[in-house]
C-alpha cells in the first residue's frame, strides 16, 4: 500500500515498508517536515499533538512527540482525544501548529499524521506542497541538546471542549434536559467513548448507552458511520425504546442519527437540520462540498440566505465558508462547521445544536426528518490499482457525457436534469468515490452503478 499525501494529512497502513507504508522512518521523516515548516514560517515553538483510540495511536505519538522534541519544540501532548479538540487547542494556546493522530473513517491498520496551522486548521494545497518539499530534501536542522524541546501532558481539554459547547450561545441546555432524551451511543472503541458521554451528562442527558465503549481501537464494525456499519445502533435503539442513536467515527468530528424507529436520520441530513437551525437564529449563507445533498441548497434559500459549493475537502470548505463569510457549512458526510466556535468539523457541538433544535421543535427525530426534503444518495467507490491513469478515466467518462452539464473543479459531476453524479478519487483511500443523488433510491442507485460500469470499461 502506497503512502497517501494530501490535504488530509500523510496516511497509511501500519507496518511493512517504509516509503509504502506509515512506518516509524516515515512517521519520523513527514514530522521532521512539519516542524522544519513550521520553523520557517515562525519562531513560536509550541505544538499541540493529539491522537484517536487506534491500535497503533501511543506508538505513533510518541515518535511524532520525540521527533518534534528533538526540533526544538515545546510539546503539548493531550493524549487520546478528537479531533476538534486537537483544532481548539491549537488557538487557545497559541500554538505554532498541531498534529492529530488519526486515520478518520479507515480501518484499524490505518493511522495518519493531519497536519494544523497556527489557526487550527489544516493546511492548505500549497503548505502541503512545502512539507512534502522539506520531506523529499530531508534537509532537517535539529536542535542541539541544550536546545531540545519539553513534553507536557495536558488532560485539561476534554471538560474545556464541552464547556465551550455548552456555553455556546445557541446551544440550549435547559431545553434539552427538559426533554429527558433516552439515547444510544456506538462510540466504535475510540475517543468517542469517552467524549460523548461526558457531552451528554453535561447537556442534562441522564438516560444513556453506550456501544463499543472500550477504547482499544479494535473497531467493533467498519468505522465509518454509514447505515450498512449502524445495524447494532440501530437495533440497539429500538430494543430501548430510546429517544434517538448518536454515532460518531474515531476521532468524532463526523456525526450522523438514527431516529426512534431504528431508521438512519440521514448523515447528509446532519449538515441540513443544523443549518436549518442555525439559519432561523441568524441568516446567511452556507456551504458545503459538492458531493452533498441539495437539500441543503433549498433549506438555505428557504431562510433568505445563499448555498455556494466547494471542493470536497475541510479546508476547501473552510476556504470557501471564510470567502462567502458562510454562518454555517460542513460535509454530507456529518461534519458540521460553526465558523465563530472554530473552523474545522465538530461532532461536539453539532450534537449540542442538533438536540437544541430537536428539543425546541418539540417532534421525535423521526418527525423532524420528514420536514426536510426527501432525497436518496448512493455511495459507492472503486479500487483503484497503481497503474491506473486516473485523468484519462475521466476524460473519457467526460466525452460520453458531454452533452450533459458538467462541473471539473473537483473530478467529475455531471447533472441529468434533477438528478447528479459526482465521481472524484479520495484523498484519503486509494479508491474512486462514485456518489449520486435522486429523489429515488432506486434512481440514485442505477445512475451510479451506470458510471461504476463506464469507470471499469475506461480502465
């Protein structure tokens, strides 16, 4: 398996080779980049590292502490924890920079290196390009002895975390323990277990179960939170008689429900009923990637406001949140954004805004769904081997479809009058993501297995 270089961070498999693999060489040389770019840009010498429940996690942190140790910086290490957290305390203690040791939605085999900026945010394209530069020169000036940095250990940030959520000025505390919601967590052996409850005890929520709650990173399911990987929650739910499900991936910044029936609420509709919420307090525009439901574009345009698409990407939906000065964005895959508590997705306070609004709708979940538009997205994705020429998949893909209308900003998305398909390869597995929406499930469906087909017959 190829070493993946992106946006989202440096990521692999554990063990094997290095150069094809995340292995202790290569943990030690991409940080030993990232803190060579950090010294160039500036003379802060304070960073702030965190890591997921993965097997793996204490391994990969402490090499990525002593190597930053050994530059010369300060290391502020916040143990096992998420990834917002990681991003809050990047700003709250001025920090240089950060370094969040997770590999998201992948499997257990999986870790990475995502890499933030003295703002918090992952870096962009271009610092990438830089990091990746200092990597490939390995040209690395280290501190001499007198020189090298601390390590502190710093728990403080789990209680700091939800006692901004709670504070946040729409986040509606009272409302939601008046309600007295019964809820199940699948917190899949990671931070989740952890944070999760704590939330929830802090937002006046007594009535709570937790899944898969010891943090030992071996995944009891597919991390990622999809409805195919959620059967346990949602029987879980049902066999409670419980108010709603809360899943959350490994390093919980994607957040998705499952309604009192035991029916998936929709990850795409996490984005969507947040933003309805938000856009009745305070109106503007919103933003998401262009792989998401469109139901966000008419929730949008029903409070007055405007949707812009972006990249697929957080920091190519924070780049586009920050340029149409956005109240609300995130991903269809359950990231929510709230751009004046931080920029990056939070499942912390999507939850905290979500129970919010179900609180004050007064409706179960169930009932809450049905007020927002009813729209079908299949997501599928293809294997792509090395010798694959991706560009000239696409290009042939783009002349069958051509008389269709067509987006290349971030691969390919060609729409069929009410209904789109947007294939793109991942930035953070070696696959083609396919995903494509109706107001059919079956429509949906038949679009994409249409392209996949057209996809292996261009290769």
């Amino acid at each position: 398996m190829a070493l993946i270089k992106s946006i989202s961070g440096i990521r692999g498999t554990i063990g094997g080779k290095s150069g094809q693999n995340l292995t202790p060489p290569d943990i030690v040389k991409y940080t030993s980049a990232f803190a060579a770019w950090l010294t160039s840009q500036q003379s802060n010498k304070k960073i702030i590292i965190g890591r997921d429940g993965r097997m793996s996690g204490q391994m990969v942190s402490d090499l990525c502490a002593s190597t930053l140790i050994a530059y010369g910086f300060d290391v502020v290490d916040l143990g096992l924890t998420t990834t917002p957290t990681v991003e809050i305390a990047v700003q709250y203690e001025q920090a240089a920079g950060g370094i969040i040791l997770t590999a998201s939605h992948n499997p257990k085999e999986w870790n990475a290196l995502k890499l933030l900026n003295n703002k918090g945010e992952f870096i962009n394209g271009e610092d990438g390009e830089k990091i990746l530069e200092f990597a490939e020169k390995e040209d690395f000036n280290f501190a001499t002895v007198d020189k090298t940095g601390k390590y502190i250990k710093d728990d403080s940030y789990l209680q700091k975390h939800i006692d901004a959520v709670v504070n946040y000025e729409l986040v509606d505390v009272a409302a939601i323990k008046k309600a007295k919601y019964k809820i199940v967590v699948d917190a899949i052996n990671s931070s989740g277990a952890i944070y999760i409850p704590a939330l929830l005890k802090a937002l006046g929520v007594k009535d709570i179960t937790v899944l898969n709650g010891e943090v030992n990173g071996k995944f009891d399911h597919n991390p990622e939170p999809l409805p195919q990987h959620l059967t346990g929650l949602s029987n879980e739910v049902k066999k409670q008689n419980a108010s709603l499900g809360i899943a959350v991936d490994p390093d919980v910044d994607r957040l998705c429900f499952v309604s009192e029936n035991g029916h998936m609420f929709g990850e795409e509709y996490t984005l969507v009923a947040v933003a309805d919420y938000m856009l009745s307090k305070r109106k503007g525009n919103t933003v998401s990637n262009m792989s998401s439901t469109k139901a966000l574009k008419e929730i949008t345009q029903k409070h007055g406001g405007e949707y812009f698409p972006s990249a697929v990407g957080e920091v190519n939906v924070v780049n586009k949140m920050k340029e149409v000065n956005a109240v609300i964005g995130g991903e269809g895959n359950g990231g929510i954004i709230v751009p004046d508590f931080h920029y990056g997705r939070d499942a912390l306070i999507g939850i905290g805004l979500f129970l919010t609004h179900l609180a004050h709708s007064q409706k179960s979940i169930n009932q809450l769904r049905g007020t927002y538009p009813d729209y079908f997205i299949s997501k599928n994705k293809i294997a792509l081997e090395t010798s694959v020429d991706v560009k000239e998949v696409f290009k042939k893909i783009k002349d069958k479809y051509k008389s269709h209308p067509i987006n290349t900003e971030d691969g390919l998305k060609i729409e069929f009058d009410k209904d789109w398909v947007h294939l793109r390869t991942s930035n953070t597995e070696p696959i083609i993501r396919i995903y494509s929406e109706s107001n059919f499930e079956t429509t949906a469906e038949n679009i994409a297995k249409k392209i996949m087909n057209d996809i292996r017959e261009a290769m």
